[in-house]
C-alpha cells in the first residue's frame, strides 16, 4: 500500500486486519493523489491540509521526494488547533500530532512512514511493517505483477487491498498462484463532528479528535467486512 498523510481510518483497518502490511516506498509520487494530503472538518466544511514539498520531476518515487525548505510545521499545527481546539478529544490527540509533524525528517517516505508508525501505536495496532524496497523482487514489475512479486515473497497465502482495488486485481491471477485475493470495505461510522451534515472519510485526525480512544480501537478492528 502507498502511504499517505494522516490517512482516513479504512487505512488502519487494514494494517489491523492483516499479519504483514507492506509500505510502498519505491512508488511513483502522484500529484493528483492524496500522499501528502487530507482533509480535516473546520467551521462544518471539509478542509484540505497538505504537505510543502520541494519542487521535483513528476516521475520522482516516493521515497526521493523531501519536504521544502519553507514547509512551516508551526503552521499546519495551528491549523489543526484551530479546527479541533474544541473538539472532546483534542487535549489527548494533539500531543501525538505534536511528535508527528515535530518529527525532524525531510525525507517525504520517512516523514509519512513515521507518522503511521506513531498512529499505529497509539490506536494499538502491533501490525508488522516492511518496506516494500527492502524485499527482494524484481522492483520493475507494476501493478497487480508487482503485488504477486511481493506476496510470494513473503510466502503469503491472501492479500488484502482496499475497496477501491476491486477493478485493479484479478481473483483468478491470484488464485493461480494459490493466493486468496479479499478487499476491506468500511462500515459506515458516523459520530458527532461539528458538521451539519456528516462528511465522511476525512483524515484519521478527525476521528480520533472526536472519539474515544477505546471507540476508535474498537472502530479500527471491528468496523469493517472482507469481500
């Protein structure tokens, strides 16, 4: 899986639901995708907060992209206070957002792998993580090639992908190599938000500003079915 910023919780139910979840490092960076980007709720509209990065060809991987020199962490930070300053949850979760965007690394791949890390660990979330260069396969394959690389790799018997990987993957290209293929689909979860109608699939920084741990834990291995 690609990592992305402060991702919505259908990410860490699937770090959850599996025994190895494998980080994507050596992956084009995509602009127009969501790895350096997300979206909190402010004033009850959805906001979008993002990462600087330093100016680079659009073919760059992930792992060779870096922060810009003018990325201001005091400014994020207090965007964040700001939308969630109120919320019930705030004066636990801010802290863990402190030690995320605090975190003294420019490198964009090491910055977000930190910050999963560090959710991980607060929600409870023991999953192994590896690093998809640090695997020895063939890192020219793509795509569904590259994933069945990876899975007979590390000897697995089933992959797990999001929902929206349905069209990406062949069950029967799985099966021939005696892999179960399964996609994790969420459950819908709506709480109190601030909104005056529910926004859902914002960043993880809103469900854990407006829930209890013990519901987002709860939430993070419960809610959600395999298909």
């Amino acid at each position: 899986m690609q990592p992305y910023f402060l991702p919505y919780i259908g990410y860490f139910q699937l770090i959850a639901a599996v025994d190895l979840f494998i980080l994507y490092d050596n992956i084009e960076y995509t602009k127009s995708g969501w790895i350096s980007r997300n979206r909190l709720c402010r004033n009850g509209e959805a906001v979008t907060f993002s990462l600087n990065l330093k100016s680079a060809s659009d073919y760059l991987e992930v792992r060779e992209r870096e922060l810009a020199a003018e990325f201001r962490r005091d400014k994020l930070l207090n965007q964040i206070k700001e939308a969630y300053r109120r919320a019930s949850e705030f004066a636990v979760v801010y802290p863990l957002l402190e030690r995320i965007v605090n975190h003294e690394e420019n490198n964009l791949f090491r910055f977000l792998h930190h910050s999963i890390i560090r959710v991980c660990e607060f929600i409870g979330i023991d999953t192994e993580i590896r690093i998809s260069s640090t695997i020895d396969i063939d890192h020219g394959l793509k795509a569904q090639d590259k994933v069945l690389a990876l899975c007979r790799a590390v000897s697995a018997d089933q992959y797990v992908n999001a929902i929206g990987g349905v069209e990406l993957y062949s069950k029967e290209a799985f099966r021939e190599q005696r892999i179960a293929l399964s996609f994790i689909r969420t459950r819908p979860f709506d709480y109190v938000q601030g909104a005056a109608a529910f926004i859902p699939s914002l960043s993880i920084v809103d469900v854990l500003m407006c829930n209890p741990i013990s519901a987002v834990r709860d939430r993070v291995r419960n809610g959600y079915e395999l298909v």
